[in-house]
C-alpha cells in the first residue's frame, strides 16, 4: 500500500479537514457583511460529506494498521454525521444571536473539529490515534459550551466540563499505559494489546480505567456528575451536539474497542458493562422525574437513553452491535427533534423551565405535536421508531439470556415514560394563558430540521431494510 | 406476470390511500364539491385499472396450459427466521381479481351516490375520505398474499368500518352501534389471531401459496400434533373461521351488523352488504384446500353454522319492520349462504361446485344487495324515515327506485333470469349432493327470502297510501345512476360463465342449470312471493291474524330470539358481577396498590439522592475517583 492509498483510505477525515480548511480561509477573507451565507455553506458544504458517507467502502488498514475502516464504522460516522447536521441547521438562530453573529464560524470549525477527533476514536486501530482522538473531540467542546462567554453558566459548565475531561483522561491514559505495561512493550496496537490480553490484575485495573474515562465520555453513572451542570449551562444547541454526537460516538468507539481488544476479557467487562447499565437507567430516571429544567431533564434522560444503547452492545453478537448502532440512529433524531424545539424555545423567549412549556399546544400546535411524537419515541411508544430500537436491544439482550437485566430495564420504561408524559401533559394539559409563549415562526433552517428529525422518527422504524442493512456489516466479539 | 400489472395493482391500493391522506388531512379547507369529486374520480381509476386487470387475468396471461395460476409479487417486511417472514405484496388469483371488481365497482357506485345522499352533511369531507380508507383497507386485503397481511388489512377494515358507523357520531344510538360492531367483531379477531399464530406454528408459513398448495407439504404431510382429542391444525382453522364468522356475521356473532345501520345508508351498502361482510366468505374460500384437505370436520362446521346462521336470519327478517335491519338480516341469511356452499363444496372439477357457486354468489350478491340498500337509501331519502309503518304506495313517487328495487327484489327472490337464480341454483345443486339435510334449510330459506323480501317490496311501494307531509321524490341523478347501472348488472351478471373463470383449482369444468333443482327452487321462491302479495299488497288484517296465530313465536322473532339480550345477560350480570368486578377490585387494591408503592419508594429514593448532585467539581472527581476504584477492586477480586 503506498502512500497515496493510505492516505485515501481517510476519506471521511479528509474531507472534514478540508472543509474545516476551507472555512477557515472563508471567514478570514470574506467581507464581513456576508457573515450569514457562512451558514449555508457549512451546511451545504457538510451535507456532501454527508451524503459521500454513504457510499460503502470496503476494508481497509491504513499506516500499518494504525488506521482501520470498514464498513461498519463507516455506517457509525454516517450516524454521527447525521447528528451533526441536524444541529448545525438548528444552530441558526442562536448564530443571529448578538454577542454570537461576529464568530459564527468558528462555531462550525470548533464542531468539525470534534468530529474529526470522533472519527479518529472510532477508526483508530492503536491506542495513541485513539487518545488523540479523544482529546481532539474534547478541547473543542470545551470551547464550545464557554461560547457564550458573558454568561456566568456557560463559563462555569466550561470550566466543570474541561476540568472533568482532564481528570478522565488522565485517568484513561493511566488505563493505557498500565495496558501497555502488561503487554511487556509490545506496543499499543489493538493488534498486540488483544494477543496478550489476559486476566492478570494488572490488564483488568487497565481495562477499568479505559472503561471508567469513556463512561466519563458517555455519560454513564457514576461517573455522570458532570452531565446535569455542563448541559444546562452550555448554549443548547451545543447541549444537543453533547447529548446526542459526541455521546454516540463514544459509546461507538467503546463498543469497537472492547468487542476487538478485549473479547478474551469477555467474563469480566459484562459485569462492569452490567452494573453501569443498572445504575444509569435507573440513577438517570429517578433524576429525570424530579426535574424542572428542561436542560436537566433532557441530560439525565439521556443518561438512561445511554443505559439502554449498552445493552445491545453488551450481548457482545453481531445482532447486539446493529441494535445499538440503529438505537444511536433513532435517539439522534428524536433527541435532536426534541432540541431543535427547546433550542427555538430559548433562544426566542430564554425559557427552559418545563413550566413554561404549560399551553405550549394552544400557541405553537405544531412544534407541540412535534415534541410529543419525539417524546413518545424516547419513550418507545410504538409505532415510532423507539419503539422498534428499544425492541431489538431488548432482544439482543435477551439471547444472550440477561433476563434480569431486561427486567430492570422494562421496569424503567414505564418510569421513563411518566415524566416523558409530564411534558406532553404540560404542553397539553396545562393551561397557563398569560405565561404561555406565543407564537413563534420558525426559519426555514430548523424548519427543515424538524422535518428530517420528524421523518426519521416515524419511519426508521417500518423501513426494516435499515436495520437489515446494518446488520449486514456487524460483528461480535472477534 | 407482466410488469405493467404490478403496477396497476399497485396504483389500485395507491390511490384510495392517497385520497384518504389528501381529503383527510384537507378535511374542511376543502369544499364538499371538491372533496366529492377527488374521491369520486380517484375511485373511478382504480375501478378502471380493476377491470383492466381483471381482463387480463382472465382472458390474457392468467390461464397458463388451462390452468388459472397464482400471480405473487411481495417484498419481505418482517423476518423472524428463514422461512417464517411477513411479506407485504400482491397476490393475483381468479377469486382476488374476482374480488377487486366487485369491491371497486359497488365502491364507485357508492361514491357517486353518495355524491346526492350526503348532499349538505357536516363532515362530508371526513366522509369521504373514511370511504377511501375502507376501500383501500378491503382492497389491500383480498390480494393479501399472506394470512398476516390479511390480518393487518383485516383489521383496519374493522377499524374503518368503525369510522363509517358512527359518522354521525352526535347520535348515541351510532356511537353504540359502532362500539358494538368493534368490539364483536374484534372478539372474533381474537380466535382469528390465536389460530394464525398456531397455523404459523406448526406449518410454519404465513403465505398462502405455501398453505393452499394441494401438492404441498403442508397440506400431504399435516402436523399430527392433537390437543383435546382435535389436531392442532383443525383448531387453527376453526380459530381462523370464528375471525371469519366474526366479519361475517355468522350465528352466534351476528349481532353486530343490524345495530350497524346506524351509518349512513350508502355505507351501509358497501360495507354491510356487498364488501366487508364477505370477507369471512373470502377468507375461507382463500384457505379452501387447507379446509378441504386437511381438517373436512371444520369444513362440516362451517356448513351447519352457516345453514343455521341463514335459517334464523331468514326467519327474523320476516318480523323487521325498519326496512335496513330486514336488509340486514337478509344479509346475514344470504352470506350464510356462501358459507353452506363452501362447506358442501368438494375440491376439483365439477365436486368443487360448490366452491364456485360460492363466490358466484358472493359476486351477484353484492351487486343485488348494493342496490337493495342504495333503493333503500332512495326510499329513506324521500320519506326521512326507516320504518314501514311510514310508507306505502310509493311507487308512484319514486318509479326508478321501484323499478330497481323490483329487479334487486325478484333477483334475492331467485327468479329467472335474474342474477340471483343462477347462483342460487348452483349452491343448491351443490348441497343437495352433499347433505340432504342441509339442502332442505337452504330450499326453505329460499322460500322465506322470497317472502320477506316482498314483504318488503309491498309494505314500501304498495299497501296503505299514506299520506306524506310534503311529496316524496327522487334524489337526482347522482343517486338514480347508480341504481339503473346495478341494476343493469344484475340483470347480467347471472349469466357470467363462472365455473369457466373461478373453480377450486383454476381448471374448468362444464356446469349447466340443474332444472330437477332448479324448477322446485323457482316454485318455493314463486310461492313466497305469492303469500307475500296475499298478505302485504293490499292493507289487510291477515299479518295481524298470522301474528296472533303464532303469538310465543311471532314475539320471539321480533326480538330476534333474544341473541342481545343473551349477550347482555352475559356481559352484564355474569361477567360483569362474577369476574370483572373481583377483578377490579383486585386492580384498584392490589395492583394499584404495588403501583403506588413503587412510585411512593421512587419518589423517596429521587429525592433522597439529589445531594449526590451538589455542583462541586471537588466532589465530582471524588465520585468518579471511587467508583473507578471500587469496580477495579471488585473485578480484580
């Protein structure tokens, strides 16, 4: 394989740094007037990746193995990809807002930034590009949820979060290096790590440690301190991106790592893997229900909506990893439904107490029965498409015969699905006539947000070629 | 089969639902003109596209070496291993295009009518668009190719026919009847779901080519699992017939469809008529050779229900005095005709003459009953009113109604050459060489239709003048239309070759008018008509004699023997009292009780854990530090 081909083999990655390149360039040399237009090139200009993300390719190991894609990891940044494009379309009115407009792009810089690093995690094939990865999607985020930086709460979450990253991922390269101790200088490729994976106490505190900085990342409990704080004080459009993007790709890289590096480990990670799905649907439930900010309620929803992505890569088969990978698919378009709305909502009026979502219906029909199918999809109410994701981790898990653990799991749904309804009833039920907030038009950016979201939750789930299509390129425990 | 059928048949289910999505989500930014012309035209391009098809099958690329073959084109929905999957698709055979003719055709005719019947109502856009629904639901599920995706269509044509009864749904007495149609017959669903998910089980196919094969394994070589002294398979197809019997209003299930007059009268024509209560005819007509060759005791069942089913409606119906519930339970005799012809029928040739006259019977039906009720629909139209007492002598008001309604009439009466003859004949001929027994029902419910569909005749056109508040007339042409061209076809349709174009295994056989059975059957349906002018032509005393001479029975007919009031002792005051209130009580107490508890114990423990969350980064790191410790030390040791 020569060079060029290595190099070609990255195409995902390419074409995300020459876009960042471009906007770069862009922003320094177009007329400041013209700042607006910036929006639709970084979305048109994403939109192509997107789009040349779905042309399947086939298998390849790139720098000696360092770099590895195949076709699944392919599908996984496509998923991401999607998220993203949702949210830089929903981005649109906070973008217009003042003390945001003059460094609009850097937005779109900071988020492709990240994705790169996300996508390195996920083709990673040792252990360094994977760190680097991490750290790559990270530093920018932290940048991101400071945006507003006349804000006390955005600062605040900015500093928490970057503190808290830093402390992970220390913890998480101690993880490595006590794994590339244990492999007597081998080396870190996944390759080499994998071979000489044996239970020894010194590769099991590493693998706790790798395991406990990439909860960190996704949020897990307890290891989800963090999430409540940085996702109420960060602007919302960059809570979405932190609740649905860079918690996917994560929870992506964790599974392609412990199903390739550390299928001998098997006995001992499932009962991690176990305890910390316990605890975060269950912990992130009992938070949900007392809620009264949105953001809050959104954040540890989405701590349990984590809890149940793992169950499908817990049963550790090729049926598992597709129920998780299309469960990543559904929980990005109705989560990011769901925030495009709250996004709207705050940027227009600065509500984001679930009180002020009382009579929502009687103002703003549309984005209330909008919200209410993204909720009842979260809630995996059928026919939408939760409701088939949520079945088919269930039913990953319930080959590989975790009954117990299903049972938990059906248990919590019934608990999420009350304080689900709890925004549906406010929007619904409740009637505040002189709080209620009026009438908002949408632009036609979050307009087709809300479109895309609104079509992917009713139909991902009829449309089993999807499923069947991932399930082509899956893989268990190697 | 030719590509440019797949998409005909494609755009036949397409475009009844396109038109329930536009006019639905339209619904009032329409006007009624509009509304009604969409769903009028859209209707006549799929009974356009239905005839084409239903040309070409028969007379172009259906017959291959003299044989009628089964055209299936699907796409896999659901996989649940690699020979059980649902497939969605198309499935052509000589009954499904039989069927698609018929349920576009009478559909038009309602869509028209309906076009003056429903002049001026409120909702009259909702109207229409529930129609489409209907139609595209009762479409989808004849060329179901599998028993799912008949259940899956099976179901929204319960659900549609819902929709359509209580359109008028400011009257208690239709949202009554609506509930009560759903629920009876979402009962009968039930066995019909239990005896898909057993015939699945051990046949282990949804598809009915698979099913119905007579070479197939299924049927040479049957699951020889038993469970109560029955085998599995005659408990599933016995299920799957009380679905049947369900839809189709068969004793003891029938109590349904009178109340469904309720709806407006054209719906009652489409639905309760000629479509949907068919449907239980249809499907088992559909797994005919499964009945035939696997489980004949089932087949036997079908039968004596069936006759009894005919005999007891036939009876009741001479007592009715609203003129859509005698239609009704004319219905009901009539549909249980069907289903005796199936259950006397044999299989190949001229033993599956049955068969044939079955959905011979069923074609000519619907076309006959259709305009019964659209004539009825005329008459109520004209006189605001259901009730015989409040008509008579209107055929000098409505001359086009009357005549129609006379067609329709001597047609179910079975007189020659009426359509109704010709497949009254056949079922008859069928049963008298099957079962003696059965045929003297069916000869006697031929006598008592004739009768009390004069009755009918004569307590609407003749009988008393009486006198009316402002002069009846007709409703125009949109209504009279429909009526001429049924009854065009029911002047024709009985000498469509049919044992040429639908037998049990698509070969044909030569059939000709029996006239030994013929000849008797034509007299009891002469005699019938001719006590029913004794009695009804001229306003006489002689029902009220008749009446007191039979006064126990007379009564118990009137009621309809009871059946609701059964059901309702039942429902009411047996399960109801004995079962549902312990039950409640168990709910409400023990079960609710658990409920509260957990959420009681939830609540606490949220709250109790909210200090874990105290916004310190200090405490953050400890946590997170301690748990990464706690679970290594765990793993380790």
């Amino acid at each position: 394989m020569n060079y060029l081909d290595n190099i070609l083999a990255m195409r995902a990655e390419l074409l995300v740094v020459a876009q960042i390149i471009f906007l770069i360039i862009y922003d320094l040399f177009a007329p400041k007037t013209a700042g607006k237009t910036i929006d639709f090139v970084s979305c048109a200009l994403f939109l192509v990746i997107t789009a040349v993300g779905f042309i399947p390719q086939a298998d390849v190991e790139a720098f000696g193995g360092m770099y590895l894609s195949s076709p699944i990891t392919e599908i996984m940044k496509s998923a991401l990809n999607i998220g993203v494009i949702l949210m830089f379309l929903q981005s649109k009115m906070w973008l217009n807002s003042e003390q945001i407009a003059h460094k609009r792009a850097e937005v779109y810089i900071l988020v492709l930034s990240t994705l790169l690093g996300m996508y390195l995690m996920i083709s990673s094939g040792h252990f360094l590009i994977f760190y680097i990865g991490l750290e790559m999607a990270s530093l920018p985020l932290a940048a991101l949820i400071a945006y507003n930086k006349y804000s006390y709460n955005s600062v605040e979450a900015g500093v928490k979060y970057i503190l808290m990253a830093a402390f992970s991922s220390g913890l998480l390269l101690f993880g490595i290096s006590l794994l590339y101790g244990s492999s007597g200088g081998a080396g870190l490729y996944f390759e080499s790590v994998r071979a000489l994976a044996i239970p020894s106490s010194l590769t099991l505190l590493g693998l706790v440690f790798f395991l406990a900085g990439m909860a960190f990342k996704i949020s897990l409990v307890p290891f989800h301190l963090w999430t409540a704080d940085v996702y109420q004080g960060a602007p919302t459009n960059i809570t979405a991106f932190l609740s649905v993007v860079s918690k996917s790709a994560a929870a992506f890289a964790l599974m392609l790592v412990l199903f390739k590096v550390f299928p001998a480990l098997f006995d001992y990670w499932e009962y991690v893997v176990y305890a910390l799905i316990v605890a975060s649907i269950t912990i992130g439930n009992l938070f949900a229900m007392r809620q009264k900010n949105m953001k809050r309620f959104l954040a540890y929803s989405s701590i349990s909506q984590a809890g149940y992505l793992l169950l499908g890569m817990l049963a550790g088969t090729a049926f598992g990893m597709t129920s998780a990978v299309y469960y990543v698919l559904v929980y990005t378009v109705a989560n990011l439904g769901i925030f495009a709305i709250v996004s709207e909502i705050e940027n227009r009026t600065g509500k984001t107490e679930i009180s002020d979502y009382n009579g929502l219906y009687k103002t703003n029909p549309y984005l209330s029965v909008g919200m209410m199918l993204f909720l009842f999809s979260l809630a995996g109410i059928p026919p939408f498409a939760g409701f088939f994701s949520k079945f088919f981790v269930f039913a990953a898990a319930v080959e590989k015969e975790y009954y117990g653990l299903v049972f938990i799991a059906l248990i919590n749904t019934v608990l999420s699905l009350y304080y689900y309804l709890l925004v549906v009833k406010a929007m619904f039920i409740g009637n505040d006539k002189i709080t209620a907030i009026a009438r908002l038009k949408t632009n036609g950016y979050t307009k087709t947000a809300l479109f895309i979201a609104l079509a992917g939750t009713l139909l991902l789930g009829l449309l089993s070629c999807i499923f069947a299509y991932i399930e082509d390129f899956s893989f268990g425990l190697m | 089969m030719q590509s440019y059928i797949i998409i005909i048949s494609i755009l036949i289910l397409a475009l009844p639902l396109l038109n329930f999505l536009v006019l639905g989500l339209a619904d009032s930014r329409f006007s009624h003109k509009t509304a009604g012309t969409i769903g009028t035209f859209g209707l006549s391009i799929v009974a356009i596209l239905s005839y084409i098809t239903a040309f070409n099958y028969f007379f172009d690329f259906g017959k291959i070496d003299g044989v009628y073959q089964k055209f299936t084109q699907s796409v896999e929905w659901l996989r649940f291993s690699d020979t059980l999957h649902i497939d969605l698709g198309i499935l052509l055979d000589p009954i499904s295009v039989m069927m698609l003719v018929v349920i576009s055709t009478v559909s038009l005719m309602v869509h028209i009518y309906s076009l003056g019947y429903m002049k001026g109502e409120r909702g009259f856009q909702r109207y229409y668009a529930f129609l489409s629904l209907f139609t595209f639901s009762m479409l989808g599920l004849v060329v179901a190719t599998n028993i799912f995706q008949m259940y899956i269509f099976w179901e929204l044509v319960g659900v549609s026919s819902f929709l359509l009864i209580g359109f008028y749904y400011t009257k208690p007495s239709a949202v009554k009847a609506a509930k009560k149609a759903f629920i009876v017959t979402r009962f009968a669903d039930l066995g019909f779901l239990i005896g898909i998910l057993i015939l699945s089980y051990f046949t282990n196919t949804f598809d009915f080519g698979a099913l119905t094969d007579p070479n197939g394994s299924i049927i040479g070589n049957p699951a020889s699992a038993t469970f109560m002294g029955f085998s599995v398979l005659s408990w599933a197809t016995l299920l799957i017939f009380m679905g049947g019997a369900g839809k189709s209003a068969m004793l003891p299930l029938h109590i349904w469809l009178p109340d469904a007059m309720e709806g407006p009268t054209p719906v009652s024509a489409l639905i309760h008529a000629a479509t949907m209560v068919v449907a239980g005819v249809y499907l088992v007509a559909r797994l005919f050779p499964l009945y035939f060759f696997v489980t004949p005791d089932v087949l036997t069942v079908v039968a004596y229900i069936g006759a009894a089913t005919s005999l007891f409606a036939a009876v009741v119906a001479c007592t009715q005095t609203d003129i859509k519930r005698v239609l009704a339970f004319s219905t009901i005799s009539q549909i249980a005709y069907m289903m005796v012809a199936l259950g006397v029928s044999g299989f190949g040739g001229h033993d599956g003459l049955g068969y044939m006259s079955s959905m011979f019977h069923l074609f000519t039906h619907a076309f006959f009953k259709a305009l019964l009720f659209l004539g009825a629909g005329a008459v109520i139209h004209a006189v605001h009113s259901n009730e015989m007492g409040d008509m008579g002598g209107l055929r000098k008001y409505l001359p086009i109604t009357h005549i129609t309604f006379l067609i329709a009439c001597l047609s179910i009466a079975g007189i020659p050459p009426f359509s109704g003859f010709f497949s009254k004949d056949e079922i008859l001929v069928a049963a008298f060489h099957h079962d003696k027994i059965l045929f003297a029902c069916q000869y006697l419910v031929a006598g008592l239709t004739a009768f009390y569909m004069f009755r009918l005749y004569f307590g609407i056109f003749w009988g008393k003048e009486t006198h009316y508040h402002h002069t009846p007339h007709e409703g125009g042409v949109a209504m009279s239309a429909p009526l001429i061209f049924l009854g065009l076809l029911t002047l024709v349709t009985g000498f469509v070759p049919f044992h040429d174009l639908i037998t049990t295994n698509g070969v044909s056989f030569a059939a000709h008018i029996d006239w030994a059975i013929a000849i008797p059957s034509i007299l009891v349906g002469v005699a019938g008509i001719a006590v029913a002018t004794v009695m009804y032509k001229k306003p006489s005393d002689i029902p009220n004699k008749v009446a007191t001479a039979f006064n126990g029975f007379y009564v118990a007919t009137k009621n309809k023997f009871y059946f609701d009031e059964i059901y309702l002792f039942v429902t009411k005051k047996i399960i109801f009292n004995c079962i549902s209130t312990p039950i409640a009580w168990f709910d409400r107490h023990i079960v609710d009780g658990f409920m509260d508890f957990q959420a009681f114990w939830s609540n606490m423990l949220s709250s109790n854990i909210r200090y874990l969350q105290s916004g310190r980064v200090q405490q953050y790191v400890w946590v997170f530090t301690a748990s990464a410790i706690v679970i290594a030390a765990l793993v380790i040791f």
